[in-house]
C-alpha cells in the first residue's frame, strides 16, 4: 500500500484520538494522541524520520504513539482504529470540529437525533429538535448554530506556544533532509506573533531558487539574493503586503515576491531591511505587520519600540501541584531562575475552584512557608512573590476576605463562573473587583476562545524572539511609572521599580474590542526591598 504523507497520518491519528473519547478511554491518553496528530501537521514526508527512528524526537510522541503512526503511515490504518469504527458512521467525525462540543454531546447527537454529519447538525439545530433533548438543551442548541460558522472557515489553527514547537522541529527537519541550505527562516503567521496560528511556513536559502513545496508545510526555496523579498513575501500578511504594494506604486516602484523594482531594474531584495530603506520607511517588525497604520507610521519614522524577551524580568500567574499544575513550587521557581528571570509570581487557584483544587487557608499557609524558605536559600539573587488567582464571584467580590488577601504579594481576580450573565451584569462585575483594593491584575478577562471565537485580548508571550506588541496596542497602552502587565508578565526594571509603580491599561485589541487590565502594586509590596 503506498505511504501516507503527514496530514493523512496526523488526521488518522486524531481519528483514533476522537473515536476512543467517545468511547469514554482514558481522556489523558486521548490528549497525548491529539497532542501529536498536531506534531505531525506541520512535517516534511515521514519516510526519512521513521527511517531514522527519529518519531519519538517530534513533540507528543513517544514509544506507544511512535508505534502506532509507524502502523498509520505503512498501512493507511490500525487494527484499532478499524475497530473503533465500527461503533459510528465516519461522518459523526465532522462534529468533532465544532468548538467546544464534547464527545459525551456528540455521541448523543448521534444516539438520539441520528445526526450523522455538520449538515444533519445544523439542520436539527435550526428545526429546534436539540433543545428539548435531555442533557443537550436550548443552551448547546443557540452555541451550536453560532460555532457552526466558525467550522466553515476550514482553517487549521494551533495556539502559538504548540506552534512554536511544531516549527522549530520542523526547521531542524529541513536542515538535516537538505544539508544544502545555508539557512532556515520561519516566516507565516508565527513570525508575526499571531495568537493562533495556521500558516506553517519557512524560507530556506540555496544556490538557486526552486519555488514553494507545499504540503501543510509551506517552505519556500530562493537564493541570497532574493532572501529578504521572499522572507517578507513568506511572513505576511496579507493586508500589509497590500498596503505596502501600493505605497511602492506610488512613489514608482513595483514590489512582488521577487524583490523591488524600479522598472526593469532590481532595487532591493536581500533582505527585508533594504525593501523598507528604499521606499524611505522605517523598519517595520514583523509583529506589526497586519495592514493597520504600521505604514503611515513608518513613512513617519514613528513606529513602537516592541518589548523584547530582555525587557522581561519575572513570571506571574502560573499554577503549582498546590492546585491544577504539573510541577511543585521549588520545581517553577527554579525552572524560571534558569532562564534568566528576576522573580517568579505563583498564582494557585483558590478555594472556590474545586474542580482545580484550589487551596484551603491551610493550603495557603503551607505554601507562604515554603516560599518564604526557598526565597531564604536565594539570599536575595533572586524571589518568589506569593499570589493566588482568586475567583471574582458574581457579586464582583473576591473569595477570600481582604485580612486574607492581604497576606499576598499580588492578587490575580479572574472570572470562572456565571459566564452567561447579561452585559451589564458581568461589566459591573469586573469594575467591582477591579475596585478592590487587594487586586493586583485582572486574570483572562475576555476569556480564552482563540481558536473558538473572536479573541479581543491575548496574555501570552511568544517563544520565540519577542514578546507579541502590535501597533495598536503600543498606541494606546498609557504608563504611570515604569511597570506594565497584561496578565501574563511583567516588564520592568527589577522588583522595586514595581513595588512603587501604579498602572492603568487601555488596550485596544484586534478585534477593535477594549478592555480595561489592571496592575496595581500596593504598599503592601514595598516589603519586598528589605526581603521580608
């Protein structure tokens, strides 16, 4: 039978995770299989990795999975998977792409209502035949028809961080398969920092330009010479690249994947620095490359300084073994200090999150010691701050009382219930937590759909050269002192610079939503200078 290329072996791979959820298998198991079902989206032809034995180096696969896309790439299929499909049609397989709908509703969509496919879906949803079904409801009936849009645009996204890895492994991929190219760039929607990304591209250099091999991974082969036309042809977006097209046209340019041209003659296209420097622009990072005013600005000489990897100093708002994370608090704290940070800010669950074992006033107690006994050994080279993300209850209270609260260095308030109430209900819910004068950040305010919905606002950093920045939040993002945070980390200068600094934020998202996050940094934190 012939060979199965990555995107058959990874769809194979997340059928078998799907099909084995539904049967109700171990649900860790079936995340490790949809784990590596992404690894393998974003690789070149497998022959030469399973040749090598090289399938347990790709990220989520380990010995079992190695064995299993050995079996899928060889033969097109599984003895169990084979054996999974005999319990429903394939078509039931589409509902798994509806964000959100989980293999327990799906299996009864199909039990109950014999949908067997997005279409039968959407036609019972607008006949009104889920709602009155016990355990699906008016509720998943509404949410239904709304993701059902979001399934159309047949896109294939992954979060940023998972991206990060695909990308790098797929860099050191090309290389060893072509020892010929001098060089490797990643290019696409990742390079911009983009939360979610769905074009997996690279730009490799050679003797000579060989075009665009395009599987799931797009890699495009050109010369030195055409390098930097290609990289930012590669990079995107495409908004930016028409914008920048036409500014080119009218200042008498031409500018296509081949370079700039001013008629026959070839201006500038070895790097991308040079395109820029001959149409009088300032350099614009990749990061602000989404068709909004990054143009103007550059022909201003006035774009954003982007904050860099080096401008962080800490870590806030991460979980321990104390509630839902993977890791003890001496293992966080030492993995942050390795990388170079100043201080780590470990922010549990709390008590009202006991589906994530969020911690007792016991629990509490327990970890302050433990803080306080490591930041100790650290002899002031470096801290851990003591947080807890404290659930913003529906009244806009936090769930615990302010003499407890005190007992923290910050205080994340983050919503994780009663997401459903009415606009003005759940806005005045957050201005009363913000109102608190124990909180110190507001935690994933607008939630965390990325690749379910609209995202109005991203916490996360990129792993890779900088931290995500666009243009429009660099405009609108106003400073008291010399402290920010959205959430997911703090820029500043060293722990006292933020024990003094006070910051309101308004952020303007790519969705043209605003927000409001807050980082206040009490008197309570100025302790921090002497150690105690």
């Amino acid at each position: 039978m012939a060979k199965s290329d990555p995107r058959t072996v990874a769809s194979l791979l997340r059928e078998y995770a799907q099909r084995a959820s539904m049967r109700g298998d171990n649900p860790y198991r079936t995340k490790a299989y949809l784990r590596a079902a992404d690894s393998l989206t974003a690789l070149q032809p497998l022959d030469r990795i399973i040749a090598a034995g090289a399938l347990t180096k790709i990220p989520g696969i380990g010995d079992a999975i190695a064995d299993i896309v050995t079996k899928l790439y060889q033969t097109g299929t599984h003895p169990s998977l084979e054996k999974l499909r005999e319990d429903v049609p394939a078509g039931v397989m589409e509902l798994f792409a509806i964000p959100g709908l989980r293999p327990d509703k799906i299996l009864k969509l199909h039990q109950a209502l014999g949908v067997n496919s997005l279409a039968e879906l959407e036609a019972a949803a607008r006949e009104d035949r889920i709602r009155p079904v016990k355990g699906l409801g008016a509720a998943l009936q509404t949410k239904l028809l709304k993701n059902l849009a979001i399934v159309r645009s047949g896109e294939t996204q992954l979060h940023l961080h998972k991206a990060a890895a695909l990308l790098e492994h797929a860099v050191i991929s090309v290389k060893q398969q072509h020892p010929e190219f001098s060089r490797v760039e990643i290019a696409g929607d990742f390079r911009r920092g983009c939360e979610v990304v769905s074009d997996f591209a690279l730009v490799a250099e050679a003797r000579k330009s060989t075009g665009i091999e395009d599987t799931t991974l797009r890699l495009v082969v050109t010369d030195r010479k055409h390098f930097g036309a290609s990289l930012l042809e590669a990079t995107g977006s495409a908004d930016h690249l028409e914008q920048l097209k036409t500014f080119a046209a009218d200042k008498g340019f031409t500018l296509n994947a081949d370079g700039l041209h001013r008629g026959r003659k070839l201006i500038a296209s070895a790097t991308e620095e040079e395109i820029y420097q001959a149409l009088d622009l300032q350099f614009i990072e990749p990061e602000l490359r989404e068709g909004r005013d990054e143009i103007e600005r550059a022909a201003k000489q006035k774009l954003p300084v982007l904050i860099r990897d080096e401008d962080l100093h800490g870590i806030l708002h991460s979980h321990t073994t104390a509630s839902d994370g993977t890791e003890t608090l001496e293992a966080m704290a030492e993995a942050t200090r390795k990388r170079g940070f100043e201080y780590y800010g470990v922010a549990d669950h709390s008590q009202s999150a006991h589906y994530a074992g969020g911690l007792s006033l016991q629990q509490i107690a327990e970890q302050h010691r433990e803080a306080d006994r490591l930041n100790k050994a650290y002899n002031g080279k470096f801290r851990i701050l003591k947080g807890i993300e404290a659930d913003i209850l529906a009244d806009g209270s936090l769930d615990y009382p302010n003499h407890i609260l005190e007992h923290f260095d910050f205080v994340v308030a983050s919503v994780h219930s009663r997401f459903k109430l009415p606009k003005k209900e759940q806005t005045e819910r957050i201005i009363e937590a913000i109102g608190n004068p124990r909180t110190t950040i507001i935690g994933h305010m607008t939630g965390r759909q990325l690749c379910g919905g609209p995202v109005m606002i991203s916490t996360s950093t990129k792993s890779s050269k900088r931290v995500r920045n666009t243009a429009s939040l660099s405009k609108s993002t106003h400073i008291l002192g010399d402290s920010t945070s959205t959430g997911a980390g703090i820029k500043r200068h060293s722990i006292r610079a933020a024990s003094s600094a006070s910051i309101r934020t308004l952020i303007r998202s790519a969705s043209s939503t605003t927000c409001i996050g807050v980082s206040r940094w009490r008197a309570r934190a100025v302790s921090l200078r002497s150690g105690s």
